[in-house]
C-alpha cells in the first residue's frame, strides 16, 4: 500500500525489473506528442532503476509478453492510434496486476508501453500525475494516506473509493471502479487454531486465556500512530495491561510473522489480506469486526487525457477488475512468492484461465 503506508517492498519480489515497448511507438497527431515528450524522461527513470538494481546484484525476471490469441477482450476501434503506458510498483502484486493489464490493454489494440516494476510508490504516482503514466493499479488507502495526506483512512471501501475518486479528479486522474480485493493489514492465525478455540473475529482473541494471546509484528506497525496501539484499544485488549501483557509481543520482520504464526512461536500474527503465504501456509484471517483497518482497494487508474482519447479502455479494464478479489490475489501472489514462477507468467495463465486472451494455436 505505499510507500508510507505498508512497506510492501519488505516482503516482495522487488528484483524484477521489466521495462519495454511493447507495441510500437506511434502517437496521434497534434495530440500526443507533449505527453510523448514526458515518456522519455520516464523511460529514463526506468532505465537508471534497471540499473541501479543491477549493481546491487538483483536478477531482471523476463521482460517480455507471451504471444496470445483473441480470447472475450477485442481489439477496439482506433486503438492502434492510442499509446497506453502501463505502469506499476515493484512488488509481486502490483508486478502480477501490472502484466495483467498490459496483456488487456495489448488484446485490445493499444500501442502499449510496459512501464512496470518501478521502484516504490511515490515514483508510480509521479508518473501519473505529470502524465508520463497512462494506467496502474492503485489502491485506495495508498492514495488517501500516503499521496494525499489525510492522517486516518476510511474503514468502509465504497466511502474510501469514492473519497479518493473525488480528490485525484483535480490531478486528472479517473479511478475505475474498485475491485473486491482489498490489501490491507488483516490479524491472521493457524486454522488449527482458529478452529481449536473458535476464532472468526477479532473480537474473539478476548474470549482467549490471557497467556495465549501472543502476537507476532513487524517493527513498522508496532510504531505507526495508526497501528498496533490503537488497534488495541480498538478492541478492547490495551498493550501491558492484563488483557496484552507486553511480553505477548514479539517484533519481526515482516516476511518472518508469516512462519512464526504458522510454526506456533505466536498464535496471532500481522499480514496483509491478499499476501500468498496466507493460503500456503493455511492461515484464517479474522474479520475486523470493529472496523479498525482502512480499505486498500484496488482500482484501475487512468490518465484523464488518454481516457477522453478512448473511453472504452476503462471498459475492458472494468471486466477484467471485477474478477479480482482476495482469494484470487492470494493464489496468484502464491503462484510467484512461493512457487518461484514469472509475474508475467502468472498473469498470462490467468488471462487465458478467465478467458479474456486465449494461447496461441500450434
């Protein structure tokens, strides 16, 4: 969720680096060609982060599209006329949803620019907001907390999509509709666990002996103002009292929260929603039942400029969006982080799976 917000570079893929033209360098005439101009300065942002992954020894992951055939998504009238730069952040979500819509936007006809893999957050937005980005994923607490300031996000994701839809309107970026999956902090436990004692809520940890209310967190979130603290509080279960003795909590990094949960060095760990670790290693997410946790939605964001250009690019978008959700991103999260396969990998054998792109013939 951002730089600020969740970190997620600390537990992702970050090596990877794809950076490639995909689909011709065409621009409409009289219309593109300052945004053209932009392209550059972000091809070179591209290029020196290439490089300086490279000096730290970092592998580049493939950085090419497999061929397709037509599948449900075809190509759109006067798309060939119409250059859509796709960029992402450079974790394994955002590296899976990045190809996911390259591999759209190609299917539908677009001179496409394969943008993903940019180092962190703050690099992603800028490129939109000056318009050298025509297309991400974004998520909605990202954007609320992390680019626009607000210091609390909003529990309820409809509210928070449309709150954060609202605001980027003054930097000429549309928000499409938000997806079910929602990427945010989530308390995870063993499903053995979860079962032993009767586990679906946060608020059942209160119905637990004190001495088995451990909790495995990361550094990051025991600090942040809207972290471990006030989730607390949130629930009833103030840190070192008798509810949460200090000594139930245990500091880890992020990707160690996920074994120590599942190995039993705690019973109740810190994760994110859509991480893969969760399905692999079995763990039940408990639901927030108080509604302490802000949304982190995706969406899919556009530039206003290239959406007025073609407005049915938010429709091929919009279907491709609405099959995503939690457990969808946790399989395919786990297909990367777990598995060791291809981002791009991962996102074509989806397409081809939900029909939207089909293998080639032969």
């Amino acid at each position: 969720m951002g730089d600020v917000s969740k970190q997620h570079q600390n537990r992702s893929t970050e090596a990877r680096m794809t950076t490639t033209t995909t689909s011709g360098s065409r621009t409409r005439a009289g219309l593109r060609s300052p945004r053209r101009r932009r392209a550059l300065s972000a091809a070179s942002l591209a290029a020196a982060a290439a490089m300086a992954l490279s000096g730290c020894g970092l592998s580049p992951s493939a950085s090419y599209v497999p061929q397709f055939e037509e599948g449900s998504i075809t190509p759109v009238e006067g798309a060939e006329d119409v250059p859509v730069t796709v960029v992402s952040k450079n974790f394994t979500e955002q590296l899976i949803l990045g190809k996911i819509l390259v591999l759209a936007a190609e299917a539908a006809g677009y001179q496409v620019t394969d943008q993903t893999n940019v180092p962190g957050s703050q690099p992603v937005r800028r490129m939109m907001a000056e318009g050298e980005g025509d297309l991400t994923v974004e998520y909605t607490g990202t954007a609320w907390i992390t680019y626009m300031g607000h210091e609390e996000g909003i529990p309820d994701p409809q509210e928070q999509w449309q709150a954060v839809a609202d605001e980027d309107r003054s930097n000429e970026l549309i928000w499409g509709p938000p997806a079910e999956f929602n990427n945010t902090y989530a308390l995870a436990v063993r499903s053995e666990f979860a079962q032993e004692h009767g586990l679906t809520t946060i608020s059942d940890l209160r119905s637990l002996p004190v001495e088995d209310r451990t909790l495995c967190v990361e550094a990051e979130f025991n600090s942040r103002p809207d972290g471990l603290n006030p989730l607390l509080e949130h629930y009833d279960l103030a840190r070192d009292s008798d509810q949460m003795p200090e000594g139930n909590i245990g500091l880890y990094d992020t990707g160690a929260i996920y074994t120590a949960t599942d190995h039993g060095d705690c019973n109740v760990g810190e994760v994110f929603a859509t991480d893969g670790r969760i399905l692999s290693l079995d763990l039940t997410v408990l639901e927030d039942d108080r509604k302490y946790f802000p949304a982190y939605n995706g969406s899919a964001v556009y530039n206003e400029q290239t959406l007025a250009e073609s407005p049915e690019l938010a429709e091929v978008m919009d279907s491709i969006m609405a099959e995503l959700d939690n457990e969808t991103l946790q399989e395919l999260n786990a297909q990367v982080d777990v598995e060791g396969r291809e981002p791009v990998d991962v996102a074509f054998d989806w397409m081809v799976s939900e029909g939207f792109i089909s293998e080639p013939a032969g």
